[in-house]
C-alpha cells in the first residue's frame, strides 16, 4: 500500500515485553518490533504460548495503522519487515495509557456495576499510569499534570487524537460487521518532540464483538477462557484485509 521502502538492518534487543520483542537497528530513529507467540492477561500473572498469534497481531495492527495513516493520523508505524516484524519510529512514550469506551465492558461494567455492552455517552475516556509494579492504577488529569506525565497541551491533543481514532476506527469496523465496544492506545514524541500513535493496534488491546453472531473477537475469550483466540483474531484480519485490501 505505498509505504517507503527502507533498507534497515536490525540491531540489538532493547527489551522484551509481554507480546513483543524491541530491538534496535542501525538507525536510531527507527525501532524493529517482533511480536511474540504469547497471550497475557491479568497483568502477566495469566501467559500462554499461543502459535500463530504473533502473525495475527502484526498483520491487523498494520492494517489498522494503514488505515489511520491515510486518515491523517501521525503514526509510529513505517513498514512490515516480515510476518510479525515491524519498523516503527523511535518514541519517547509516555507512560500513559488511554482507554476510550463505547459500550460497558470489562473494567467499565464491573467497577461501576452496569450491564454488559450498555452504549455509554458520551464516549468515556479514561487514563492510567503505565507500571506494571503499581499495577496500572486509574489517573485523572490533575494526577497527569502533578506527576508531570503530560503537559496539558499534550493531553489536549491525545484527547482530540483518541478521539478521532474512536470514529475512524468505529466506522472501519462498521463497515465489516464489527462492534468497537472499547480500546487503549499509548502515545509517545518522536525526535522533533511531535505527538505520535505508538504501540499496537489489534484485538490484545480492543474488545471487537461480530454484529452477525454476538461473539467476542477479542482477547476476552482467552481472558475468559472460553476459546481459541486465534478463532476471532483471524476472522477480523479476514475481513479487513477483504475490505482494505492486502
Ligand atoms: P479494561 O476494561 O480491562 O479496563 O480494558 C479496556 C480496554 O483496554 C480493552 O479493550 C483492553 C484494553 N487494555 C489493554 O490493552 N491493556 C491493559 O493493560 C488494560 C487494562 C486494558
């Protein structure tokens, strides 16, 4: 789909985290992602060896990256490198996570009691400090700003970012028969300190329920233990690559 070819050689590992491989290349504003074949959730304290999930991942994040691209998003995503290999620009993340919620799901539905896939307006937004040690606790926007986790004008702009990620992606996943019930995206600044998508984009971090059947296609089967998740993630890598093309 037209994305810049690069030559660019892979370097050392940088870090290992629960789904990924970071390593470095020979360009030190460029990152060289690998997926890994591994399903966590409870923040690690459930881990599987799934085969092929690596794969689904990258090739759905890539398309969802793609698509927001060319929607004028500012991406870390550059180009696919192999099957679950990817070269993303080099960011300073912030360590901030940031929910959107269309519907009651998970956290949502049981920390405030309300039914399951309840439409909520408007959209929640919702933010968390990223660390595993602290166990991502909930932030609001004055925690951000004593913490010093964001300015304001950064955080102005993920909201407006997130938000506009929320209806692209709402209706991409429309038009293939998809629910979007909820989602996290992580932001981090590139070399010239400009704001930018980072991290994944697929059914790890977004819950996706099938309009026709009311499945899950997300990572809740395997939170939930109610299936093979590569069932789901193959099934919304089908449609959108039926629909955006290869
Ligand atoms: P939650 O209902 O468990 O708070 O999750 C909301 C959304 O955020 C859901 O789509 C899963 C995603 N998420 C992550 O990607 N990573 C996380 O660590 C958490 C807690 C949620």
């Amino acid at each position: 789909m037209g994305d810049k070819v690069m030559t660019i050689v892979q370097g050392a590992l940088l870090t290992t985290g629960k789904a990924k491989a970071v390593y470095a290349t020979d360009d030190p504003n460029v990152l060289w992602l690998h997926s890994l074949n591994q399903a966590t959730a409870l923040n690690g304290k459930q881990k599987a060896e799934i085969s092929d999930k690596g794969r689904l991942t990258t090739q759905i994040s890539q398309q969802l990256f793609r698509f927001l691209k060319a929607q004028g998003i500012v991406t870390h995503f550059q180009q696919a490198v192999g099957e679950r290999d990817v070269l993303v620009t080099a960011l300073d993340m912030l360590p901030i996570e940031v929910v959107i919620r269309n519907y009651a799901a998970g956290h949502f539905a049981t920390r405030y009691a309300v039914p399951m896939l309840t439409p909520l307006s408007p959209t929640v937004q919702e933010y968390y400090f990223k660390n595993d040690a602290l166990d991502d606790p909930p932030l609001n926007q004055s925690q951000i700003f004593a913490l010093d986790l964001a300015t304001p004008s950064q955080l102005t702009q993920i909201e407006a970012v997130a938000q506009t990620v929320n209806r692209q992606l709402g209706q991409l996943f429309e038009a293939v028969g998809i629910t979007l019930i909820d989602f996290k995206l992580e932001f981090g600044l590139d070399a010239t300190g400009a704001l930018t998508l980072g991290d994944e984009l697929s059914p790890d971090n977004m819950r996706l329920i099938d309009q026709a059947t009311g499945q899950s296609l997300d990572k809740d089967v395997f939170r939930q233990g109610t299936g093979d998740l590569r069932d789901g993630y193959t099934t919304v890598l089908h449609r959108l690559t039926t629909y955006l093309g290869e």
